[in-house]
C-alpha cells in the first residue's frame, strides 16, 4: 500500500476537532472503511471528500450516524438520478429530438 494515498485518523481528528470514536461510528455503519497500515489506522484519500461532507452534515444539522447513513444514500441515489438523466438526455440528441 502506498502511505501517500492514505490519511491517518489521529491526523484528520486533530485537524477537525474531532473525537476518533465519530469515525469508527461511521465505519459501524459502513460509511468509511479504517485500514490498519504499519499500526496505525489510516483511511483511503478518495474516502476525503465524502467524509468532510457527512461531518459537515453531523455538526450543522445534528444528525447521528445512522441518519448520515440514510442521508448519504439518498445522496448517492440522487447523483446516479442525475447521471442517468443526462445519458438520456445525450441519448435524446443523437436521435434529433
């Protein structure tokens, strides 16, 4: 594994003024996944963008975990909504209408 492409907990909980016990929430609830790499737990960069925004979800609207959980599949079935509309609206223009 590439250390690069991983974050360290400890560093993203320091940095957010967080508790580690929020993350391992999440991962209880399949949210992020926690590595263990050279004995530290480190989760994976691309898993960045999804966490900083169900934090900001947890720390404005006050939602716990398992309303993150369904907030981020709505999310994630809104996004497929929208990539789906737009392959058919490609679809629609090849065909001339």
């Amino acid at each position: 594994m590439e250390r690069d492409k991983y974050i360290r907990i400890v560093d993203f909980c320091k940095g957010h003024g967080l508790e580690t016990r929020f993350l391992y929430e999440l991962q209880e609830f399949e949210l992020i996944s926690i590595q263990n790499m050279e004995k530290e737990e480190v989760f994976h960069r691309r898993e960045l963008r999804r966490l900083e925004r169900l934090l900001r979800l947890h720390r404005d609207l006050h939602i716990n975990p398992q309303g993150l959980q369904a907030v981020d599949h709505l999310l994630n079935r809104v996004q497929q909504l929208e990539e789906e509309v737009l392959q058919l609206r490609r679809a629609l223009k090849r065909y001339g209408t």
